[in-house]
C-alpha cells in the first residue's frame, strides 16, 4: 500500500511540502505532583518531563515550531523505559534528523541534509531505532504540531479527529483503605461528575475495595487496572479475577504479564468481565495478534484495547490500531501517562477520532502537578473539549 493511500484510509493529511529541520531543542522539567501516584508497580510524587521541539523551516522562507511531550516515569517500572532512557533515546533520533553521528547531535542540522515532506519520510529518518518509543512520541508529536500551524488548523484537523467533546474519566490510584477511596470517588462523581472510574488494584486491595465501591455507588461505571500484578497459573488469583465478575466491572486492564498476550485470552476465557490490554500492546501487530487469539480462545467482544500513544511509539502507530480495533468490532480508549497539560492535550486531540469509543484518563483529582506547562483544555461533565487553536492550542504554553 502506497504511503498516500495509507495515510487516506486512515484519514490523515498527507503533507507533500518540503520541511527542512533547522534546530532541535529538548526542554527538560522535574514536575512535582499534586497528589502522589501509586500502582501496583510502585508510587512516586514527581517526575521529569521532556519536551522535543523542532523549528522547521519551509520553501517559502516561513519557520514553525512544534512541540511534544516525553512522558516517561522515573524508573522502568510501567515498561522499559524511564526519564534517563528517553534521554539517550532523543539523542539517536536528533542524529538521524540532522544527519550527525551521535556523538556529535548537537540540535543543529548539516548543511545538505534533506527535507522531510509527509510523516512517513519524517518517521523514516529514525525508524531502525528498537524501542524507545517515548522518545519516538515526543518527536512525532513536535511534527505534527508544526504541520498544524504551518497549516493553521488544529492537531485534530490533521488527524481527521470529527468530536468536537471527548468523554472523560479518571484514574485513582491504590489507597490506604477503602474509605479513603470512596473519599476520592465521591469527589469525582459529584464534584467532578466524570464519565468513569478507574481504580488501580493488586492482590490484597482488590476485592474488599470494589465491593465497598459498588455498595456505595452500584451503577457507577466502573473498571479496575492491575498494571501486570497477578499471576495468571495462580489459583488464587485466578479465582479473584473471577470474582470480579460479581461487580459488574466495565472492564480490567492488564491482569496478567505486562510482555503477555497469549494467556491473557487463554487463561481467562472464562471471565464474563471484559479484558482490557494496555503494557503488551506495543504496535498494531500486537493488536492483531490479541484480536486472533481472543477469536480462538473467547470472544472478540471481551477484549478492550487501551491506546497509549507513549507505549506505541508515536500518533501515526496509535491511530493504526485504533483503526484495527475499529474494524473487528474490538473497544477503544486513550490512556494516560501523568502527562503535562500538552501530552494531555495530545491524547484529547487523539481521542477525537471515531474509532475512540470508551472514555479516556485525561480527568484527575487535582491538577496533576504544583505547576503545569500550560492550560489543560476546558473540562465540563464528563467530557473535554478539542481545542479549536491551531498546533496543539494550548494556552499559556512555557515549558522553560
């Protein structure tokens, strides 16, 4: 398939003007949070934000920047990756971009160095890189940013996003008890009247804490996220997941192996909640061998995919395999990754598209850091409005 009849299947502006890379600059931030994280993986109460951003320069002697966010954590608990890795990462694909080895990848391009013109070519200068594919998002996401502004029109416009409101919830991480966190989820059903609740779980706060919630809120929509904390050839836990079922969940995310696909759809077949997979899908691929296997071992109306555009390694990809979803009837949704308010923006611009039809994490308890980068996009009953600026539209944008 051709490059412009891909990008039109998938509805994506296909740029064909000349882009010369002038300079690439990495802004680097240490962001405390409001409310320290906790998942099963660990808990944390800041992290370290990397903004690529790319002047381009075109025929007509106009530049753009554009900008993008890096949102890895702060040691490779969730995957692979952390703040240092991204680092190192960024300095490969600022080589390829500028035609220098990687000892000598300064931001500055070499004088004869080609243009890039739509996002295949773009992506191409670093493709052979393996992995790293936060730092991968965090310059696709400075492209698209110019393209948009170069073309005065918003990231969604680019990406043939049709919503102008995307539903929204929220992601509340473990808790000292179940009282305080049916503190926190009354405040966000009726404070801030989100669209869902996303609980994080793990073995010994799970099943006393779901059941609190649903005696409490009993048609409140409602899924769990394991982030990979239990073992699927377990008895014991097995038999915990399956008590899930009582709870009448909309979903739980990621129960097994963060590098699994196989068990998850053998091992539990016998749920009737549907399985969400988050860490193991890495890139369309891995979406359809899920589908294949959820196919053969249960059924395609029990498996979820949650899209993290970080985890798959740019926009391009994560919009692939919300198309892929889209097409074997498979439910979609964008994760979070306790990004800034650009990433956040990024991932509303994202959820415009159709395919994207369950509620996202772009809702949190309290502003996410002390300070952010930028205003978030206007939040009101459940759902965010796509912002109408060009770029990314973000307000009071300062990443320095």
């Amino acid at each position: 398939m051709g490059r412009f009849n891909e990008l039109k299947i998938l509805n994506i502006f296909e740029n064909s003007k000349p882009m010369f890379v002038e300079r690439i600059i990495i802004h680097k931030r240490k962001m405390t949070l409001t409310i320290p994280f906790e998942a099963s993986f660990g808990k944390f109460d800041s992290l370290i934000r990397l903004f690529p951003e790319i002047v381009f320069k075109f025929e007509n002697g106009e530049t753009v920047s554009g900008m993008g966010e890096c949102s890895p954590l702060t040691a490779p608990w969730y995957d692979s990756e952390c703040h240092r890795t991204t680092e190192i990462g960024l300095k490969f694909i600022i080589a390829c971009l500028t035609g220098k080895n990687y000892e000598d990848a300064d931001g500055y391009p070499l004088i004869k160095i080609e243009p890039v013109t739509d996002i295949f070519s773009f992506i191409s200068r670093y493709k052979w890189i393996v992995g790293h594919n936060i730092a991968k998002t965090g310059i696709e996401g400075a492209y698209w940013d110019a393209l948009a502004k170069f073309n005065s029109v918003p990231v969604s416009a680019i990406w043939g996003g049709i919503r102008k409101k995307v539903e929204t919830g929220t992601s509340i991480g473990i808790q000292a008890s179940p009282d305080d966190l049916i503190k926190k989820i009354d405040h966000a059903v009726n404070k801030l009247k989100v669209a869902r609740v996303k609980i994080k779980v793990k073995p010994g706060k799970d099943i006393s804490y779901v059941e609190r919630i649903r005696n409490s809120f009993p048609d409140l929509p409602l899924q769990v996220d394991a982030n990979a904390a239990y073992n699927l050839f377990d008895t014991k836990h097995l038999s915990t997941l399956k008590e899930m079922d009582n709870f009448d969940l909309t979903m739980i995310e990621q129960p097994g192996r963060n590098d699994d696909i196989i068990d998850h759809a053998r091992q539990l077949a016998m749920l009737k909640t549907p399985i969400c997979m988050d860490e193991s899908i890495l890139s369309t691929d891995n979406t359809r061998h899920a589908i294949d296997l959820w196919r053969q071992y249960s059924t395609i109306e029990k498996l979820i995919i949650n899209v993290k555009p970080p985890r798959v390694g740019g926009y391009l990809e994560a919009i692939k395999i919300a198309k892929l979803c889209n097409e074997n009837g498979v439910s979609v949704w964008c994760g979070g990754m306790l990004e800034s308010a650009l990433g956040k923006t990024a991932n509303v611009h994202f959820s415009s598209r159709d395919e994207i039809n369950l509620p996202g994490d772009h809702v949190s308890q309290a502003p996410y850091f002390l300070e952010d980068v930028g205003d978030s996009p206007h939040y009101e009953d459940g759902k965010i409005t796509v912002p109408k600026g060009i770029g990314w539209g973000i307000r009071n944008l300062n990443v320095k």
